[in-house]
C-alpha cells in the first residue's frame, strides 16, 4: 500500500515488486504439491521397497533382512532367463505388428476418413469398454481347439504354413503357442499405437503430400521423406505405449498361452505367491524389468530422437 | 525422352473438369508460349486453380489434353512432369530446414550434390543467411521466397503460381511482385500465375485470361485487356467502367454513335463491337471529367448532363466521385488533382470525355457483371 501513496520511494516499490515475485514463486509448487505426493506414495517408496526387498535375504515366519546379497539377480538370470527372453520377444513382436497394422489403419481414418473420422477412430477404442480380462477369455474361447478359428485354419491348410513358419507346433491347435501369446497382446494393445499415431497424422497438411508429388517424388517416396518423419513423434509415442505394457503383460500369456510360453510377469506373480522364500526373488525380477524396461525405452527414444529409425 | 524432358509451349486443348455435376472448367483451349509470364485472372470458383492442379498434375482431367510441347502429358503423374508448383500456403515440409526444403526435389530426382545449386538459388531469393532455419522460424514473405527457390531450382518447364502473393500484406505483396517478375525475367521460365488480384496480374504479366465460371472470356495484354474490355464482364473485373447502355443510332466513316437515355456518345468505330442495335457504351473513371451543370465542354466531347454528385472523396492525387444521373445509375469519375474545383456532393454537373477513350460492348449483358465479384475478392 506504501507504494500507492508514496509513488516516488523506490524501496517500498521493490519491496512490493519482491512481495510479488515470492508469492508467484510458490504457486508452481503448490500446483505440483499433489502430483508430487502422489508419486512419492504410490511410485518411489514402492521402487524403494522392491529395491530393498531385492537385496534381502530370510523366509516370511522369521522375517527379511537387507543382507545385499545379490544371488536373487543372479538366480533370476539363470534360472528364468527363458522367461525373459521370451517377455522380450513377445513385447517387441507385439510392438511391430501393432505398427504395421496400426500406421495403414490410423493413415486411413486421418486422411480418408472424412466425416467418419472421429466414429472411426471411436470403433479402435470400443474394445476397451470391455474388461481387458474378459476380451482375452473370449479370445480363448474363439481360439480354442474345437472352436471354428482352428477349423477354418486346419481346413484351408493355412494353419500348415503357419507351422512351417515356426508360427504353430501343429496344424490343429492355435492356443498355447506363442503365436496366439502374440495375437493376443496385439489384439489388446493396437489401439495405445493407434491414438498416438492418429493424433500425428492427422495434424500433417495433405498438401505437404501434394507439395511432395509435384517435388519428383512417387507415392512411397512421398511417404517416405515427408510423411513417415512428420509421423514419427507419433510412432515413437505409440510403440512406447504399446511395447511398456506389453513387456509387463502377463494375461495373454496366462490365458492363451502354455508353460512353454511364460513371460517374467508370470515369474514375479508365481514367485511372489509361492512359498516362504519368495519375496526377495520377486522383488528382483521387478527391479529387473522396470530399469530393463526403462533402459530400452532410453535408448530407443534416443535412437529415434535422431531421426535413424528407418 | 521421358516426360521430364519435354520442352516447349504449354497447350491445353478443350480441357474440362467435373466435380460431380459442377463445371470447374468447360472446354478450355489455350497456349501459353514458353517464356511467357502468364496470369489467369478470375473471382474465386471460376475455375483457375483447377486448371493449374491439372497442370500440375494433381487434378486429372475429365476430358481434354494437356500438352508441353509435342508431349502429352494429361494423365501424366505430377512427379513425372517438368512443372513445379508454388502452392497457395506454400505447404514448406515443417520437418526439414529451408536448406533441406530447396533440395527436396533435386534429391528425389536422385541428384547427389545439391549444395552448389542450393547455394545459389538461396541466394537468388536472398535467403542465404537463413538456410539452417525452420519454415516456422520465417516471416510470410521469407517463406513465400522459400517457395519459389524449392520450385525453381528444379528448372522446371512451366512454373505454377497458385495465389502465391495472397497472405502477404500489401506492402510486401508489390515487393513480392517486382521480385518475382525479376527472378522471371533472369531465368526466362514460363510463369503460369493464378490470381484473383487484378493489380498483380496487370504488373507481373505479359498475357493475362481472365476466368468466368470456367471459360476464358477474354486474353490478352494487360493494356488490351484494360483498354478495350470483350465483355461487361472483363470491362468490371479489370479495374472499374461506366457502363451506360444504349442503341446504336449511325455510323459516319469511323465514327459510331450510340444514343443511350437521350444523349448521343460518340466513339470510334474500331473499339465498338455492335454495328447496330442494342450496344454498351463504356468508358473509364479517369477519363471522364466533370463541369458544373450548364457549364461548357470541349469541342468534340461526349457530355452526359443532369448529374448530382452523391458523394467526393478527395484522396490526394485525385478526386473520386461517384455521381448519380437522371435514369438512377451511379457514374463514377476521378479527376486528377490539378487544382480544379472539388465538387460537394449535391452539386448539378455533367460528365464529359474525349470519344476515343470510349468503348462499345454487345447489348443485352448484365452491365453489373464481374463488379460485385471484385468487391467480394478484394477483402
């Protein structure tokens, strides 16, 4: 108030200025304050806690003790890295087929679409009003081996390329493998690289693919330089949606696959479920997955960042 | 020869387009010689830039052909013809610098060093400084400049301008303009230019056609095109006319005269189209003078009396006034500012002018045609 009626002294008017400046300063933190708390509770202390447990050594009647005893990382890798190889192969599989079903379908709805755009791209979302549980139990019953899926397949010997391409063991059975494993998490997962995807598309001008045209290039060439880069923070979004649930996913490997194709959630699950002494290996492979998780996302955002992805 | 190769003049024969039941373009036939500056000039949906995507390739033809010299190239793919386009937002790929965006098209022709030819077109367009820029990064006149060095340095046959000036302001839109008909001149390219801006059309152009609901009505030079309009149409479009209609009453020797609400106009034979019957008399705003009613007109003139001046705008190098006559039309006039008496609107005057500076169009037209169009377009 001192500066209204004392327009002339300089300190008080800085002193109001300082006044202002401390109370927009803690607005920002104030905003922050419950996303913070949030995952301070629900993220860092339950890293925390998996870290510790990892590193812990004991059975749950006698109680656990931090020990840093690093045979639970150990035994991970040498007793499940069947397991992790296969969440890696399955995750990575799922992300690519998602791509490449999901960049012609989401291409297609932003440029062609027109006004059934946004009814289109509600369809690629409908799925999920249904429980995720529930869609992968329909999907096994459809797949099963007396369903008609597996006729159809066996009738018209397609299931018999499908075993000659390693995709099957026999022509008469599509469950249990690692091809339905598969089938299924892209089943699930193709519309988390739809949307992003979309979303980037559908903000490219299409008389840039005019401009591309009358500039010496042919349709791929046109997709090439000029839609597949403007696409790109899209495709990175959307492989990153798809390919971190999946590389955690166990429900398509528990419901449409077999224990010849279980993945590391199945590990941790049945671990940390088991017996007395599970806890500390659960917790490492949890530690395992979320930094192997992260470290892959790093590098291929990375990689992507410089545009040599193709 | 591939189709890249073709050379020569630009040949449309009785190309048409159909969108559904519309006529975009109706039986077109035109030449435009090589080397020539070119303006179609029309309102929009007349059908221009139709006929410059069909051009370029990004629109096929219902029916027509399209040649560049004695190659066809009517359902030609664009990237195969020898024709580059300068695109109405300029649509600049916002992923690549303005270095990458030049050299678009002389790397998808497979040319493998670029820098030389970049370099040299970006200085062309004075843009040098700003290669390592993004589209976003540059003003509307810089990125419009991009845009004409990414199509020019690919030394097309034929250069399409589809409105290219139109979301410059107007300051930058003359600069725009002379630079433009400068880098023309320098690369000696066929220029086909869309606009809807007689102005620009009149300063850039050697040969302008002006579009009406997909026909040519009328091409020529910009003086040809000004001075001695086809129709009521070009007449209103191109800049503004009186048009008065009339009869025509006789013909002494070169000299027709034309009888319109009870006053006789004199005007050349040569620049009247109707030898007889219903005609259109017309004549331009700065060639008509005005004296106060009563007041004497030079021998030989043609005077329209009984005017009431409805309203003067003085604007400095000249007066504008538009001034209604006793059969209801406004007339307008603009008189050179040479020290004269400004008439207040109210005030009784006639209209005179010297009879070669008249015109005669066909009878039985819309006198009003093309004028709203142009209203509409300018905003």
């Amino acid at each position: 108030m001192t500066a209204v009626t004392a327009p002339a002294a300089p300190p008080s008017l800085a002193e109001a200025a300082g006044d202002h400046q401390k109370k927009r300063n803690y607005l920002p933190y104030v905003l922050l304050a419950p996303g913070v708390a949030w995952l301070v509770v629900f993220f860092l202390i339950p890293i925390f806690y998996a870290v510790s447990a990892s590193v812990q050594t004991g059975s749950l009647d006698m109680g656990f003790k931090v020990t840093w005893d690093w045979a639970n990382y150990q035994s991970t890798f040498s007793t499940y890295n069947t397991e992790i190889i296969h969440s890696l192969i399955y995750s990575v599989a799922c992300t690519v087929i998602c791509l490449l079903l999901g960049f012609p379908l989401a291409y297609f709805i932003a440029f062609r679409g027109g006004k059934w755009k946004n009814l289109l791209m509600a369809l690629v979302i409908a799925p999920a009003f249904t429980s995720f549980l529930i869609r992968t139990i329909a999907w096994e019953t459809i797949l099963s081996d007396h369903g008609w899926v597996t006729r159809v397949l066996s009738d018209t010997k397609v299931s018999s390329v499908m075993v000659h391409l390693g995709l099957l063991t026999n022509s008469h059975q599509l469950l249990n493998t690692p091809f339905s494993v598969i089938f299924g998490m892209v089943y699930n997962f193709l519309p988390f690289t739809v949307l992003p995807l979309y979303t980037s598309l559908e903000k490219i001008d299409p008389r840039l693919h005019e401009a591309g045209a009358d500039l010496y290039s042919s349709a791929y060439k046109t997709w090439r330089y000029v839609t597949w880069p403007l696409a790109l923070p899209g495709v990175i979004a959307g492989t990153l949606l798809t390919f971190i649930p999946a590389v955690g996913d166990y429900i398509n490997a528990y419901m449409l696959g077999s224990p010849n194709t279980q993945v590391i959630g199945q590990v941790i699950e049945n671990e940390a479920l088991r017996d007395v002494f599970g806890y500390p290996i659960a917790s490492a492979m949890g530690v395992i997955l979320t930094f192997g998780t992260l470290a892959i996302v790093l590098g291929y955002v990375k990689k992507a960042g410089s545009e040599d992805l193709l | 020869m591939t189709t890249l190769d073709a050379v020569g003049d630009l040949r449309l024969t009785g190309l048409t387009k159909r969108f559904g039941s519309f006529t975009a373009v109706d039986d077109l036939d035109l030449t435009i010689p090589q080397g020539s500056f070119f303006a179609l000039l029309g309102a929009s949906g007349c059908g221009k830039t139709t006929t410059l995507r069909m051009v370029s390739g990004l629109e096929d033809p219902t029916a027509g052909r399209i040649y560049l010299g004695d190659t066809e190239v009517t359902h030609t793919k664009p990237y195969k013809r020898p024709v580059n386009t300068v695109f109405q937002n300029y649509a600049l790929f916002p992923h690549l610098n303005i270095y990458d965006n030049v050299a678009f098209g002389l790397r998808r022709r497979g040319v493998k060093d670029v820098r030389k030819q970049v370099e040299d077109i970006l200085a062309l367009v004075e843009l040098g400084h700003l290669a390592k820029r993004k589209p976003t990064q540059l003003s509307g006149g810089q990125q419009q400049r991009v845009a004409v060095a990414r199509a020019l340095i690919n030394q097309p046959q034929v250069l399409l301008l589809d409105e290219p000036l139109g979301a410059l302001d107007l300051k930058l839109r003359r600069q725009m303009q002379i630079e433009l008909k400068r880098i023309q001149t320098e690369v000696g390219l066929t220029f086909v230019h869309v606009t809807h801006d007689q102005e620009e059309a009149m300063t850039m152009a050697d040969t302008i056609a002006v579009m009406n609901a997909g026909r040519i009505e009328q091409l020529g030079s910009p003086e040809e095109l000004y001075e001695n309009p086809a129709t009521t149409f070009v007449a209103n479009f191109l800049g503004q006319s009186n048009l008065v209609a009339g009869t025509v009453a006789g013909k002494e020797g070169d000299v027709v005269t034309v009888e319109a609400h009870g006053h006789r106009v004199a005007l050349p034979s040569a620049r009247c189209r109707p030898d007889s019957g219903a005609a259109i008399i017309g004549v331009r705003p700065e060639k008509v003078q005005l004296v106060a009613a009563g007041g004497a007109a030079p021998d030989g003139h043609n005077l329209l009396a009984g005017g009431v001046v409805s309203d003067a705008s003085f604007i400095g190098v000249s007066t504008q006034y538009l001034v209604k006559m006793p059969w209801g039309q406004e007339l307008a006039v603009f008189e050179q500012n040479t020290g004269k008496e400004i008439f207040r609107p109210g005030s009784e005057v006639s209209l005179h002018w010297d009879p070669t500076q008249t015109f005669g169009l066909d009878g039985g037209q819309d006198i009003e045609a093309g004028a709203e169009i142009d209203d509409e377009a300018a905003k």
